[in-house]
C-alpha cells in the first residue's frame, strides 16, 4: 500500500510539473478543442438559413475533397495551412498580436468542428470512419503545427514587448532568423499532414455511405 501511495504520488507531481511547465501549449490545445465541439454543435443549434449557408459549404468541401486529384487536394490543404502558419508568424512580430494567436487555434477548430458535425448528423456512425481518416489524421498532425507556431509566436510577443522596455536583449538578426526557419519547419510539417489527407481521402475504402 505505501509503495502504490508513493508511486501514484510521484506520477501526479510528474504529470502538474508538465502541465505547469507546458502550460500555453495545453491552454492552446484546449482552446483548439473548446472550438472542434462548438463547430460540432453548431450544426445542432443553427437556424434555417445558416444551416443552409453550412450544409453548402460543407458539401462542396466533401463533393470536392473526394473527386479531386492528389495534386489538387494537396494544393487546397497547402493553401489553407499557409494561410493560417503566416497569420501566426505575422502577429508574432505583433506587440497586439497576443490576442490573435489566443483565438487562431479555436478558429481553425472551430472549421474542423462544423464539418465532422454535418458528416455526424448526415451520416450518424456510418460516417465516423470517413471523418477519421479523412479529416482528422491528416488535421491533427497540421493542427499540432499550428499550436506549436502560436505558442512560440506568443513568446516572441513577450519577447518584443520586454525588449521596448529594454528588460531583455538579444541578437535581432538571429532571433528572427530562427523564428522564420521555425515556422518553416512547422509548415513543412502541415504540408506533409496535407499530402497525408490528400492520398487518405481518395483511397477506395474511405468515402460515405450511400
């Protein structure tokens, strides 16, 4: 019993010192969550015509993401993912960009939420499988990307804000040189979860039941 006792206490103290040590990136992965479940019900809660509005965009997405090419798929996801990796590199280099990369993960979710809502309530079970191997996968590898680019964004926020202040000072031409070729790395990281989902979504045994 004292062993266990012991044991079990260790593995708490373990699991808050990550916590509290990781404490942007898991309060972004929550934020990520808190918006994949409100595009999620959503579907549940929408009116007449933005139901209407959802059920287009959302067909068109699925009618195109399974008859498009491997190429085009690819150049679709890519585009999306460049866009919301330069949103975050951008407002990093922002002293009111904090705000932003709080709120960016909970966007692109929130997207990711409304369309595994419409698959759910079209589809109920029978579609579960299209949305896990379609959409999230291939979302979740680009989706960690993207916390781990908002987090260090919000850090160079930091940063800058001290360095105004003149309580912090580093080498500019170095800093920014490592930020650029981090995000980098992170978008390459996208642009292969990208190609992941392009090749996924137009293999024979993924696709929505009739």
């Amino acid at each position: 019993m004292i062993k266990r006792r012991k044991f079990v206490k260790r593995k708490r103290t373990k699991s808050s010192k990550f916590i509290k040590s990781n404490q942007k990136t898991v309060f972004l992965v929550f934020i990520f969550i808190i918006g994949v479940f409100s595009g999620a019900f959503s579907i549940k809660n929408a009116d007449g015509q933005t139901l209407i509005k959802i059920k287009e965009l959302t067909e068109n997405y699925i009618t195109l993401k399974s008859t498009d090419s491997v190429l085009q798929n690819f150049i679709s996801a890519s585009v999306t993912d460049l866009i919301f990796i330069s949103i975050s590199a951008v407002f990093g280099l922002c002293l009111i960009g904090a705000p932003v990369l709080w709120a960016l993960p909970a966007v692109r979710g929130l997207g990711i939420g409304i369309i595994l809502g419409y698959i759910y309530s079209n589809y109920s079970v029978n579609g579960l499988l299209y949305a896990i191997a379609a959409i999230c996968i291939p979302t979740s590898v680009s989706a960690c990307a993207l916390i781990i680019s908002c987090k260090e964004s919000i850090l160079t926020v930091k940063d800058l804000e001290l360095a105004f202040s003149n309580q912090k000072e580093f080498n500019v031409k170095q800093y920014y040189k490592f930020y650029f070729l981090r995000n980098v790395l992170l978008y390459l990281a996208m642009l292969f979860s990208a190609a992941l989902g392009s090749v996924i979504v137009l293999l024979p045994s993924v696709s929505l039941p009739n």
